[in-house]
C-alpha cells in the first residue's frame, strides 16, 4: 500500500479504559482522521469495566481535548466509537464482541479487516490471542493483525512461552510488537543519517569510531507503577527494547534494501553479535543503581523504596549503564556505552558518536587540546543533529576553537514531528511490520539481558540507593567509561539549541 492510500479497517483495543488507550492511542488516531490519512475505520474499545458507549465516548473525548486544541469534526470521530464491557476469559463475551464488530464492519465497509491491539496487562495476550482464534473473531474476510505493548515476558523463557500462545492464533508477519522507540522521528532518521550521507558511512567503523554513548534518561520516578516495575527494573523496562534497538540501528550493516525483511535481518545480525556476557564479568560490563531521596527545586524527592507498591527493601535497579562490545569486523574494539534512569538531571534522549583523535595535534604549541569530533543524534526532547568539529579562532593566531553545525528539526521545519505511536498506527494499518520488532530480536534481546538479571537477582546490591534523585546515576556508571579513558558527554553541554 502506498503512503496516499487511507487503509481500512476495524480496531479492536482491549484496555481501551487504560492510560496508554487515553494518552496515546485516542489521540493518535484522531490525529491520523484530522489528517485524512484515515477513512473507513472503526474502534471498539474492549475493557472489563461496565460503562455505556456514551460514557466510553466521553472519555475519549475528554483525552482528545487534553491532548489537542483543534477539535474539528471530533462529533464524528467518536461516533466510531463503540464500548464493550468484556470478561477476557468467557467465551460468551467474545461473541458479543464479534457480533458488535460485524455490525461495524457493515457499517462502515470495513473489507474484513481487524486490528487486535492489547494495550493491557501482559498476563493476559495469551488468554485473549487463544480466545480470538477459538471463538471465530479471526475468522475474517480481510486481514487480522495482533499489536502486542510491552513486557513481552520477562525473560527469554517466559517469552518464547508467550510467543507460542499467540502464534496458535497468528502468524509471526500478523504480529506486531511494539517499541515505541522504533517509531521516534529521530530513532528512525539513524538509518538515514548514516546510509543517506557519503561523509558518514565510510567512517562508521572501528577504524575511525573511538565509542558510541547512549543516554536515556528521565527525570520521574516510577510514579504509580511500582507493582509492574518492581517484577521489572531498569534492565527488561529499557535497555531490553529500546535501548538495545537503538544500538541495532547504529550498528547494523546497510541493507541491501529498505524492506522490512531486509533492514530486519540486519539488525538481527547486529544483535547476534553483541559479545554475550556472564557471571562475575557482568560487574566489568554493567552497573546499577536505585535512586535515593533528592531534592528538586525545593520540593522533596522519595527514595524508590519508599514509593507506592515498592518493597521497602527493594533490590530493584531504577538505572542501568553498560558497556557493550560488538564482536564483528566492523566494530571489534569499539565500546557501545549505555545509560538510562528514573529521577535523573534530565529528560533526554541522545546519541554520541565519538571519532578517533586526529593522528596528530598540530595546536599543540598553542597549547591546545583539540576536541574529538562528535556526531550527536539528539533523539528527545529537542530532535536534531550536531556535528562538533574544530576551527580557527578569529583573529590573528592559527589557534583552533570548537565549533557545532547544527540542525533542529523542530526549529526549521516548524511543524510538531508526529508522535510515535501516531506512526505506528498507521504502519500497522498499511501492514508496514518495519518499525516493529521482530521475533528473532525479541529472543536476541532477551538472551543478553537474561545473563545480567540472573546474576543481579541472585546478588542483592548492598550499595542501594546508590544515587541520589536528580543526578546522572552513580559514581560507578562514570568509571565504567574513565577505565578505558573516555567520559560521559554531559546531556547539557549537547542541547542542540544552544548550538544554532
Ligand atoms: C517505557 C517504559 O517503555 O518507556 C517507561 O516502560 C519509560 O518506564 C518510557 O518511562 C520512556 O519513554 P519515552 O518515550 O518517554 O522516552
């Protein structure tokens, strides 16, 4: 299906009552109506509480006003909405609901075509997936498509369990797992950035390349989901999705085509090289922390073992950094350094690329230290790219200055960069599988992680909390990189909008 064709289809959303349902998807599919990308679709939002369509329309209502300002032809928007209070174990309830979708599909000449997305709780995608076959709502004239949120599982055994209840009802290219990492602007545009452009590619490798830093953090704590983060931590929320899809995307070889499958076997093969590590060695390669109490602008910050649903004793990491080595030809030697946190400085995304010294200083006897050159891809909440280069210093000497070439996309274009889940949405709708993730990088994921939570379960960190609230994480996470002579860029001194 090309961009200008509008898909077709019915969207079944179960956990339509939830919070990812009213922050993120009603508002995203109101925005895909607004910009005519949508034609002939209908919703039913799916959920155990008992409410009335009206009820159910008003929220979805409500979440699109909080959302967005313009509200044009909102009163038809949400006239495609329908509610169905459900029992996902009852066979009698899956029914109702197929009765209800075959009504909308008449209505709104919906070719057959269903959409399941599950923005719920994980234990039950099995459930749900071996009812929708069992009780005939697979059973469709056009296409069916499963959309499954995170955790997928928790280990690489509790996913592969997972996958094979949803794959009795769907096949793998029906599936489409969520990160919605893969559907940031920014996270999208490395692929361009390094496969668009003949001054970056050539040197993309350990030839030119000295480390490549990742930094994602936040600066709120686990807010109401401690239950889900304490089975969770750091290490399976983040760094199992989306920061490890981020390193795929900077290490992958170029595909030999823009296809789904192509750029997916590639990133697949990135991920089967990264160097598996195990036992005692995990505290060479990775380290934790769990944020104390700090302070932010006067207001006091909790300590994470004193939030809602967290055990006061918790072992639970709420910050992860790492050192990753991708054993390959084009990267032996070059550290992949990770980070990410709850209550840090700042809420950032972004990515350094660091290049190798210049084989020589000539500034020196202007007592000079020349500054690396850095590519930084800045992922959120500025979207942009700043090249840190060296140039002469106005004036008389031959002395040499740091200088930043930048690019912002916001401040240029001038446009809101869609959201992420907006995008994905509307892949999933023109069955574009490319900015989902794959089975094989699930397992991959999952079989790197596994290592590292094995032994961090099984050794309580005595040190925790280890940092305090508003700050980038503990001492250790800087040795990590000072051992091997490099340091974190700090975030701040990257804003791209201080470089324009
Ligand atoms: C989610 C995690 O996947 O990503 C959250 O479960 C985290 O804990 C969130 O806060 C971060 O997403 P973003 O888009 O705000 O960086």
């Amino acid at each position: 299906m090309n961009q200008s064709e509008k898909p077709t289809a019915l969207i079944m959303i179960f956990g339509a009552t939830g919070d990812l349902a009213n922050r993120k998807l009603f508002p995203s599919l109101y925005r895909l109506y607004q910009k005519g990308k949508l034609d002939r679709f209908a919703v039913v939002g799916v959920a155990r509480r008992s409410i009335t369509n009206e009820q159910f329309q008003q929220n979805v209502r409500d979440s699109i006003l909080s959302a967005d300002s313009n509200d044009t032809n909102i009163d038809d928007f949400i006239s495609r909405f329908v509610y169905h209070s459900h029992d996902v174990t009852d066979s009698n309830s899956y029914a109702t609901l197929n009765q209800i979708s075959d009504e909308l599909d008449q209505r709104y000449q919906l070719d057959g075509n269903r959409i399941f997305y599950l923005a719920m709780a994980p234990e039950f995608f099995g459930t749900i997936a071996e009812h929708l076959k069992m009780d005939g709502l697979t059973n469709v004239a056009g296409f069916k498509r499963l959309v499954i949120e995170k955790p997928f599982g928790r280990s690489l055994e509790s996913a592969q369990k997972l996958n094979e209840q949803i794959r009795t009802a769907f096949a793998e290219n029906e599936i489409y797992r969520i990160d919605h990492y893969l559907g940031k602007e920014m996270v999208q545009n490395i692929e361009v950035i390094r496969f668009a452009n003949a001054m970056f590619e050539p040197l993309w490798n350990n030839r030119y390349i000295s480390n490549i830093q990742i930094t994602s953090s936040e600066t709120l704590g686990v807010e109401e989901r401690g239950r889900y983060y304490e089975t969770s931590g750091a290490l399976r929320d983040m760094v199992q999705n989306h920061m490890l899809q981020m390193v795929a995307l900077l290490a992958m070889e170029p595909p030999i085509r823009l296809t789904t499958e192509e750029i997916r076997s590639e990133k697949v093969r990135a991920l089967r090289s990264l160097r598996q590590i195990s036992g005692e060695e995990i505290n060479q390669y990775f380290v934790r922390g769990q944020y104390g109490e700090g302070n932010l602008n006067g207001e006091e910050l909790v300590a994470y073992r004193n939030e809602d649903m967290v055990d006061p004793k918790s072992n639970t990491e709420t910050f992860v950094a790492g050192k990753l080595m991708i054993d390959n030809f084009r990267w032996a030697g070059v550290p992949f350094y990770i980070r990410t946190g709850k209550r840090m400085l700042t809420k950032q995304t972004k990515i350094v690329v660091q290049f190798k010294d210049i084989p020589m200083n000539l500034y020196y006897q202007t007592e000079q230290e020349l500054q690396p050159n850095l590519l930084v891809i800045h992922i959120q909440p500025e979207e942009g790219i700043t090249l840190h280069l060296n140039a002469k210093k106005s004036g008389q000497s031959l002395a040499a200055k740091p200088v930043k070439l930048s690019y912002a996309n916001r401040g240029i274009d001038g446009i809101n960069t869609p959201e992420a889940y907006e995008k994905l949405l509307y892949d999933c709708m023109r069955g574009d599988a490319t900015n989902f993730t794959h089975w094989d990088e699930v397992a991959l994921s999952w079989s790197f992680v596994d290592n590292i939570s094995r032994v961090w379960e099984n050794t309580p960190e005595v040190s925790f909390p280890n940092y305090e609230s508003n700050t980038m994480g503990p001492k250790a996470a800087h040795d990590l990189l000072e051992r091997d002579g490099f340091h974190w860029w700090p975030v701040t001194m990257l804003d791209v909008e201080t470089c324009k």
